[in-house]
C-alpha cells in the first residue's frame, strides 16, 4: 500500500530524489514510516488538495507614441 506525505523540510532520499519542504508525495508504507519517524515528514490525510489561485496576468502597457 502507499500513503501520502508532506515534507516538513527538504531532504534528499535514494529513491525519491530531492523533496522540497511542504512538497506532497506518495510513498510506500515502509518509506513513509521513515521520513515521519525521522521527523522529515508528515502524514497527509486524504482530503481534497487546495487550490492554488492563479497569479494575476500583469495588465498590458498602453502603446506608446514614436515620434
């Protein structure tokens, strides 16, 4: 089985390459149970990710007369 996890900070794991803080993965069982007791990650609870809002286009620069 898998479960998900959350670096609290970022590491580097031989299978899982470089995991940045905050970053969300899922790992195997075995794995999981490292990281979280080695306080390097927590444990995700199935819930719905939130949405990251998108960064506002910037607005568009009047044309500017050539003279």
């Amino acid at each position: 089985m898998a479960k998900k996890i959350r670096a609290l900070r970022q590491f580097s794991h031989f299978h899982l390459g470089t995991v940045d803080g905050g970053e969300v993965k899922v790992v195997r069982d075995d794995i999981a149970e490292a990281l979280i007791g080695m306080d390097l990650a927590e444990l995700v609870e199935d819930e719905a990710e939130p949405v990251k809002p998108k960064p506002a286009s910037k607005p568009a620069k009047p044309a500017q007369d050539k003279k």
